[in-house]
C-alpha cells in the first residue's frame, strides 16, 4: 500500500517498509572523475583504491597499512547496472576477515578521503590507484627472485611480454613461438592509471594477421605456463 497525505496527516497504515517506497540498496557504483574517467565507489560516493602488490589476489596490505588503506566489504555486493556482479567476489585475509574484490583486485578505501579531498589523485605512492572498470593494463608488484618488480599486468592478472628478437613496431614471433606465446591485444586506445603513460601504448598489425598491443613499440605476448593471476614465469626464459 503506497502511503499518501490527506491535509497534514498520513494515513494510518503506513510503513517505511512498504515495497512502493523502498528504493534499492547498491554496494557499489560508478562515479565520473572529471578528466580520469569511470571510478568504483560506495553507497556512500567513497572511491575505491587498487594496491598494485595485490596482483596474484591475496592481501599485501597489513597491520599499519590497514589504517591509511582500511578493506572494503560487504556481504552479497549489490553493484549498478553498468557493472557486473560476476566481476565481484571476496577473499578471506589471513586475520579471518573478510575483504571486497574486483576482477580479482583487492577493494580498499583511502583512510584520509573523508578528511582531505583525495580522489583527485591517483598513484598515490605510485602503488595504489583508482579501481576503475575498463583499464587496459595496470601497473603491479611482487618479489621476482629476491627482488622486487614493477611489472604491467592486464586487469584480470595476466602478465605481458616482450620478444628481445623482435623490432621496433616488428614482431617476428611466429608459428611454434606464438604457440607458447600468443599475442596480447586489448586495443587500441589503452586505459592506463594515469600515472603511466597512455601514448607509450599503440597498436600493430601482427604476422598472423591479427592486431597487437605494443609498449613503445615493442610487442607484447602472454606466456602459456602462466596458468595464475600475477605469474611471471616467462621473465625466466631465454629467447
């Protein structure tokens, strides 16, 4: 029964839970942040933050650093039309709580965006970054052999390649090599973090006729055996 006024009074019978006027609950949305495009925010408009070290899915952010970067969750995440509840899911850190995913990144708030207006910025350390719904390649981190690695990563965690054989704007990977080193493409205009470069990623026409994402100038490839998100077990094979 949908509640209406006669003079100044309501009429009795009138719930805050009636159905005609309850309004749905959304977890998460998007929100348009001038020149940086698409951002993933609360019901509360709070921007939501990538850790770049979170690349292989488990949480690098601990003890201190959930103060500045506390998690974001939700039980059952209700998302707006334009995005995907498939996208979402959760993980249980090693505290026994609980924290929010995106295409397997790792959901956090910045602790100080209540305070100062920081959703203006991005890169903040040059390790956490808007989540945003459409990046073509992200930056990530993580130890490889005893040190640690800056590295681009497409969003859902795979890693790409360079061909030392190949030439500028050239790939001569072909045959047997693009079996165990397929193209990576995921077009032409890239959707950086803008603390990366946008123009250093462009596009060729590959010798198996299909196009290919390269870094200036330098094509790129997955690798086969990276099975995992964050995998970067191609960096140990010679060419």
């Amino acid at each position: 029964m949908a509640c209406t006024l006669v003079g100044a009074f309501p009429l009795t019978g009138c719930r805050d839970d009636d159905p005609a006027t309850e309004v749905e609950k959304i977890d998460v949305n998007l929100s348009n942040l001038s020149n940086l495009g698409d951002v993933l925010v609360d019901e509360n408009d709070m921007t939501l933050y990538f850790f770049i070290k979170d690349v292989g899915g488990l949480s690098m952010c601990e003890d201190g650093c959930l103060y500045v970067w506390p998690v974001f969750y939700h039980v059952d995440i209700s998302v707006a039309n334009a995005l995907d509840t498939i996208d979402f899911g959760v993980i249980t850190r090693n505290d026994g709580s609980k924290q929010a995913t995106y295409k397997g990144w790792l959901l956090s708030y910045h602790g100080r965006d209540a305070v100062v207006n920081y959703v203006n910025e991005e890169g903040i350390g040059g390790i956490w970054y808007f989540a945003k719904p459409n990046y073509t390649v992200i930056l990530a981190n993580q130890e490889v052999h005893g040190q640690g690695v800056d590295y681009f990563v497409y969003p859902l965690g795979d890693t790409p390649y360079f061909f030392t054989n190949d030439g500028q704007d050239v790939s001569y990977c072909a045959d047997g090599c693009l079996t165990a080193w397929p193209i990576f493409n995921r077009g032409l205009d890239a959707i950086v973090p803008s603390i990366l470069t946008a123009s250093d990623f462009g596009q060729i026409d590959s010798n198996n006729d299909y196009k290919q994402m390269t870094f200036q100038g330098q094509p790129l490839y997955y690798f086969v055996q990276d099975q995992n998100r964050g995998n970067v077990n191609g960096g140990t094979v010679e060419n």
